[in-house]
C-alpha cells in the first residue's frame, strides 16, 4: 500500500509539471546559483575557507530538504481524503510515502548537485560521510516528526495552517544557511542556538567540508530535541489519528 501511494505521489507531483522530474532538480540549482553569485562577492574567509557554491550547497541541501518533508506531511491527510474509504490507506501511509519521496529525490538531487561541483572543479566530496549521514538522519527524523505535527494542528484547527505556514518563511534566515555560526556575534549565538536546525545544518557541514568546525553545535542538544519531538509526533498522531479522517 505504501509503495501504491508513493507511485502516485510521484505522478502527481511532478506529472503536471512540463518540466516533470527535471524541475526537481532545477529548483534547488536555481536557488543555490542565485546565492552563489551574491554572497560570492566576499571572500572565502566568510565561508570558513571553502568556496561560496560548495559551503551553501552544503547549507541549503538540508534545509531545502527539511522545508519540503514538514510542508508535504502538512498537507499530506488533506490532499489524499478521498482514499481514506479504503481501510488500509492510513494517515500515517500517507505520511510515509511523502517522506520516502522526498528522501530519495532529495538523495538523487545530492548526488547530481556534487558530481556538478567536482565536474567544475570544486572539492565538494564530504570529508567525514559517516558524520554527514548521521546529520542527515537526524535531520530526516526531525523533520518527519515536525511534518506530522503541522499536520495534526493544522487539520483539527484550520485557522492554524496560515500561521505554521507563516513560521516557515523566516526559518532559512536565522538557520545558518548561508553564513556560518561563528560570523554571529558571540553574545547572540545562544539565542540561534536554541534553534534545532542551526546544529542539524552546521554539524551537516563539519561532515561534508574538510577542516569546518562549529564548536557550539551539540550533537546531544539535536539527538535530544528529535527524540522528543518524535515521541511527541506519535503521541499526537496515536491521539488524532481517527479525528484526522473524520476532519
């Protein structure tokens, strides 16, 4: 059933496009172009001494990835109401196959996106892939479990989806995305800090360049948040479940 939903995920997200699967790919090359030219203005230095187009590829990858797994999950009962007559479509199947789209997609724009910058002469191969997974793990599990909490508040309480919607727009800014920790002031880090994302997309980072270090990200401060927030997605949904198809 899981595999079912996922292929029709996949027709239906990019089916209706011209440009089909190949948009998936354009969008974050767009993107991660279009920061390239204007934050490449300043030196290396500001990047922690690795060039602008490998240090936010390696910045917005994972935010771009964690945006569209919490967006998708968001909607993901809304969109797919008409299959909950069969018993053995579940919300939670639904769930699942958004995210096992967005993982794999996210997987293959990865791989083309660094086989691009080595193509152009860049060193875009992670220094540490064991601590790179590990990141992205956790950052998968985060963003499950964020997407699956959006999608509860948001079908029981309508009025609430324009906001959570609103809360994601300034996310990239203050994610670190594209400039490090160490380029905020000193007395202001703590409040970044308390942002799960900013540890997710620096240690991310200490994984995929050589020498980058990020002394104030904590991998216990991340496991902790995303265990929580995990057990909190599933008691929320154990709860709402039946309330989420009869919404």
């Amino acid at each position: 059933m899981t595999f079912g939903l996922l292929i029709r995920e996949l027709k239906t997200r990019f089916g209706s496009y011209r440009l089909g699967y190949a948009w998936a790919l354009l969008d974050p090359l767009l993107m991660i172009s279009l920061f390239s030219v204007v934050f490449g203005m300043r030196s290396q230095s500001g990047f922690g001494g690795v060039p602008a187009q490998v240090f936010i590829t390696a910045g917005y990858l994972p935010f771009i990835f964690f945006n569209k797994v919490v967006n998708q999950l968001k909607s993901a009962v809304r969109a797919n109401m008409g299959l909950f007559c069969y018993r053995q479509v579940t919300p939670f199947a639904t769930f699942v196959a958004r995210f096992m789209l967005e993982a794999m997609v996210g997987m293959i724009v990865g791989c083309i996106l660094v086989l691009g910058l080595l193509w152009f002469g860049f060193d875009a191969i992670p220094a540490d892939p064991l601590e790179l997974a590990l990141g992205y793990f956790l950052l998968m599990i985060f963003s499950f479990s964020l997407g699956i909490v959006f999608c509860v508040i948001g079908t029981l309480v309508p009025e609430a989806d324009k906001f959570l919607s609103l809360l994601m727009m300034p996310l990239m800014f203050i994610s670190c995305v594209m400039y490090p920790l160490a380029t905020i002031p000193t007395q202001y880090q703590h409040w970044f800090l308390w942002n799960p994302l900013v540890h997710a997309i620096e240690l991310i980072r200490c994984g995929w360049i050589e020498g980058y270090v990020s002394p104030s990200v904590s991998w216990i401060y991340l496991s902790s948040v995303t265990l929580l927030l995990l057990t909190f997605a599933m008691s929320c949904y154990r709860l709402s479940h039946r309330r989420l198809i009869a919404s």
